[in-house]
C-alpha cells in the first residue's frame, strides 16, 4: 500500500497468470467513470446528425434566448 502511494498506477492482479482484478486510486475511477458517461452521448449525436437534426449555433442560442 505504502508503494501504491508514491507511485499510483492501476494495479492488475493476475492469480495464475490471467488477469483478474484491477485496484486504482479512486479519484482516477471516477475520472473513468465520467468519461464513460460522457462517451455514451457521442453515437446519440451521430444518429441526430446522420438524420439532420442539427441546428446552426446562432438558430439555437436565439431559440434559447426566447424560452423564459
């Protein structure tokens, strides 16, 4: 644990050779995990682009401009 400190790259635990577990620093896990969240939204955007559901930035900040 002392070594983990000092140097706080994942650490895979592998009994028999074959990887098992992975211990990391929390702040790192939740960094993952954000960006794992994140990445679910890109094929989301695909889709609306591919079926043209876009619209230009100036349309859009207007349109919010009108809500109240």
């Amino acid at each position: 644990m002392k070594d983990y400190a000092t140097n706080p790259e994942p650490l895979i635990i592998t009994p028999n050779g074959e990887a098992k577990m992975v211990v990391m620093d929390i702040a790192e896990y939740e960094r993952q995990q954000e960006t794992f969240a994140l990445l679910k939204w890109v094929p989301l955007g695909q889709k609306e682009l591919a079926q043209r559901r876009v619209s230009d930035m100036d349309a859009f900040f207007a349109e919010m401009d009108q809500q109240p």
